[in-house]
C-alpha cells in the first residue's frame, strides 16, 4: 500500500528519501521507527495525503505508526491555533482554555470537556440566570473554590480538572463565571483589581470576587483593568510554564515553553538547565 502511494510522487533525490522513511515505519526496531517518524514530521502538510492512504496499509506497524504521526500533527495543530488566540482579544475564550487543557492533558479530548461545559450549563439553568447577583449564588452553591495563590498545580489551571474539582485560581474561575453569564445574555468582564486580585464585573458595575462569591456595587474605574480573553490565556499559559519547570519536566517545558515563545516571539524562554539547545 505504501509503495504504491509514494509512487504517486516523482521520484526526485528527495521524494526516495521520503520512501526510505516509509518504509521504515515497518521495522520492528522501535528506535528506527521513532527516528523516522521524527524525520517525516519535517515534511510538514506535503505528507499528510500519503498518511490517510497508509492508515488503509494491511501492516499493522506501518497503522500504528501513522497514527502516532496524525496523533502528533493534531497536537501540533492545535498549538498553533492556541497561540494565534494569545495576541487576540476577541479570541474565544471558553475554547481557547479547552485547548490550554488539551496542551497539558494531551490523552484527552473536545468531546470531554464539552460534556463538562453541557452539565454546567444545565446546573446553571436551574437558577434562572438574569444577573449577576443570581450568577454569584450559583457559583457558592456550586462550591467553586480560589486555590492557594502561589500554588504551582497545573489542575488549578486546566478547565477540566476545574470543573471537576471545583478548585481553581480566581481568573480561570472569573472566566468560568463569564462563560455561564454569555450564555445566559449576561454582559461581564474579566478584570484584575488593585488588590491584585481577578474578578468579574458588569455593565452596572457590580463586582463578582471569586474568593467569595461576594457582590460589589458601583467600582469605580480606576479600580481594576479589563483583561481580554488573549491576555487571560497567556497568563494562564504562563502559570502552566511554571508548573513544568516546577515538575522539572522536559516534556511539559518544551511543548508549553515553545508555545510561550511563538506568542512572544523570542528564543531566550527556556531557563536552565533546559537552555542547553
């Protein structure tokens, strides 16, 4: 099956290295196989063609193989759909932190979280959601809880653990907030106020605190700062990097760390000992 797709190329110097590398996703050496896989992945979007016709192979190492590569093009792609979301304020913001989960919690999936938001929403209906002051009492009767500041969890960060736990820092939970009240026509924003804390707000200038749950009325301005969604993501990207240096995990510093790095356009990320590229 291989050989017959790749012979659709023609066969220039670089389209039989191309067939050298298909051809060893067959052996049983896995070493080989991963030095091969790692080599098709230069090829980029050119390849992709030739996997959806190698997933039909009758060789059960060259499926297998394939779909480890399609596992990893499909991580690729949603990194870099993140980190289009970072320098956007009008990125959505709900989606934008599945894919945030998604970078840490790469076994899971849309389809589980969007069960998640589902079950939510299906809670929040139980209140009747018109205001703000509704929305607050939803979120104490939910138990949704600050975690410790400081706290270098990455369940603090990651939506899906958050709504299973009920336990997250206060600008995931603001935007957990927000995400509810947009569904129910509710306007608010995320902000961050001067006592260095996150919050939502809306257009009466009620204050929702996560620590709480409590209500302020009438903030004046020059008390906080609206975040947009893209400034919210990245500082939660931020917060992950940290938790992957904290862990001292290479993996986790590598994927999340050249997230940052793309958003920032920079190479001087990665601090030591991982700076050692």
């Amino acid at each position: 099956m291989h050989n017959k797709t790749i012979n659709k190329f023609s066969l220039t110097k670089n389209d039989r290295r191309f067939s050298a590398l298909i051809n060893l996703l067959e052996d049983e050496n896995t070493d080989i196989a991963s030095l091969a896989i790692s080599e098709l992945l230069s090829y980029g979007k050119s390849f992709e063609p030739v996997l959806s016709e190698l997933q039909e192979s009758q060789n059960y190492l060259i499926r297998q193989r394939v779909h480890q590569l399609q596992a990893i093009i499909n991580i690729r792609k949603n990194r870099e759909r993140f980190i289009r979301k970072l320098n956007n304020k009008h990125s959505g913001l709900w989606q934008g932190l599945n894919e945030l989960h998604l970078l840490w919690y790469d076994n899971d999936n849309f389809e589980e979280l969007k069960i998640l938001k589902k079950n939510l929403i299906k809670e929040a209906s139980k209140f009747k959601l018109t205001n703000t002051e509704i929305l607050a009492k939803f979120m104490r009767e939910m138990t949704f809880v600050c975690s410790p500041k400081g706290n270098l969890e990455p369940d603090y960060y990651c939506i899906g653990s958050i709504l299973d736990s009920k336990i997250g820092a206060d600008f995931i939970l603001s935007s957990i907030a927000k995400a509810i009240a947009i569904h129910f026509n509710i306007e608010t924003e995320v902000v961050f106020t001067k006592e260095n804390n996150f919050a939502l707000i809306d257009k009466k200038k009620s204050m929702i605190s996560p620590i709480d749950w409590g209500i302020k009325s009438n903030f004046i301005d020059s008390h906080y700062e609206i975040w947009h969604p893209g400034m919210i993501l990245k500082h939660a990207l931020f917060q992950l990097y940290l938790c992957a240096i904290s862990a001292d995990s290479y993996r986790y510093v590598y994927s999340i760390g050249s997230c940052l790095a793309k958003a920032l356009n920079t190479k001087d990320l990665f601090p030591y000992p991982y700076n050692f590229i």
